[in-house]
C-alpha cells in the first residue's frame, strides 16, 4: 500500500510547460503546482475536474505543491480517480511485490532498485536462491481513449521501446523479463499497446512477447477518507491485449 496522506483539493485550471499546472484551491486560492508528468497525458489533462495536490514545507523547492490525482468522469455518470504522478509507479508495484498481492512475482527474496542492463536501467530486480532472477521493467498507465480501454504509451516512446528491446534480449538470453503495466486509473479494465500513437512501440511489444517476455497488467484501488484519496494499492489483475 502507497499512502500521501495530507493531500489538499481543488480545480484544475491548466497544465502548461510540461511540468506546471494551475490549480484552484477550494480556499479559493490559485496556485502552481509541479506536474510530475513528462507524458502527453492525454485523457488525464482535463481543466475543470477536482485535482489533489500534495503539500512540501522544503524551502529549497522552487514550488510548494505537486500535483498528484485527477478525478475523471465516467461514462457511466460516475468518476473514477487516476495517478497524475508517474513517479509513484514503482513505489505502489514494489509494496504490491512485497505484500505478495502480485501472484506471478510473489516469493522472491530480495528486491533491488534500479539495476544497469547493458546501456540501458530496468526498474527492479528480484533474486530468490530456489526461483532465480527476474527482471522487471514498470510503466504506468492512465490513458483510457473513448472507446473505454486502456492504452500505453500516450505519446511516443523512444525510452519504452528501448526497455522493451532490454528485456527481450534478457528474455532470449533465459533470463526471466517482466513488462508490468502499473495501471493508475480506476477506470481501466484493461490495457493494450496505443498502435495508435506510437506504432513502433506496438511492435516491439510484440517482438518481445514473441521472445519470451511475460507482460502483466495490475489496476490500482484507491482508499478514500471523506472523498479524499489517501492510499492506494495494486490489487486488481487487469488482462493484456497484445
């Protein structure tokens, strides 16, 4: 479980400048808010929905807010809460692997952060004496198009293609290599490669299938205190269309 208790409401004005946002305060105040997002976010920047920013009293930081959650409508007439913060993925998988509530990485010894693959960084490894090694590479994912499934990247990626290519190789080599999909929006029941937008990273995907890479998606299940999101967790097995 990932918890960012203290988190404070309001109304997303804009985001601009890849990492600022405009933020309304429910105090009324209107403020900027770092936006740890370096992704189109397409589907999760939508001026007028209520936002959730964390606070910061480090005086060293150039802006005292970070944006964290976006609440979205859904068709249905409901909402559903999304992860504006793509550095909270990893955090939220390695308490899911820890807490054994991601099935096909449970009982593994160690975990490290972080780890050089050639000229590339996958983002954990797993060591266990009896189960081996396996290496595992974390995307998060928030873009649900309108045709209500779930899709990544959201805009081009020269980076992710290039991970798939490092776990293939591990894959081919008879490492075990995992691409888990963090999927950060409630909404999503499902993911699939986004052909759509990034074609050259859809086919890799599936080269590094065809090579032996297992690919899992996990959904994330936020914990509210009064209408505001305090923990989340990755519980929910989503399924992959590859």
């Amino acid at each position: 479980m990932s918890r960012t208790p203290g988190l404070v409401p309001g109304v997303l004005l804009r985001r601009y400048k890849r990492f600022l946002a405009d933020v309304r305060l429910d105090s009324g105040e209107e403020v900027v808010a770092h936006c740890p997002n370096t992704g189109s976010m397409k589907a999760v920047n939508v001026p007028g929905c209520r936002v959730w920013l964390s606070p910061s009293n480090n005086p060293k930081r150039k802006l005292e807010w970070t944006w964290e959650w976006i609440e979205l409508p859904e068709p249905n007439g409901g909402t559903a809460l999304a992860s504006v913060h793509t550095g909270r993925a990893n955090g939220l998988v390695e308490a899911a692997i820890n807490a054994g509530e991601i099935a096909p990485l449970a009982g593994y010894q160690t975990l490290k952060r972080e780890v050089k693959i050639a000229d590339a960084r996958l983002d954990i490894r797993l060591d266990d004496p009896v189960k081996g090694v396996a290496y595992v590479e974390v995307k998060q994912v928030t873009l649900k198009e309108e045709d209500g499934h779930g899709y990544f990247p959201d805009s081009v990626s020269v980076r992710g293609t290039k991970h798939l290519h490092t776990l293939a190789a591990l894959a081919q080599q008879g490492e075990r290599a995992v691409l888990l999909f963090c999927v950060a929006h409630e909404g999503i029941e499902d993911v699939a490669p986004a052909a759509h937008i990034d074609p050259t990273y859809a086919a890799a995907l599936s080269d590094a299938v065809k090579a032996g890479v297992e690919v899992l998606a996990y959904g994330v299940t936020v914990e509210r205190q009064q209408g505001v999101p305090v923990a989340a967790r990755l519980i929910r097995s989503l399924p992959v269309r590859v």
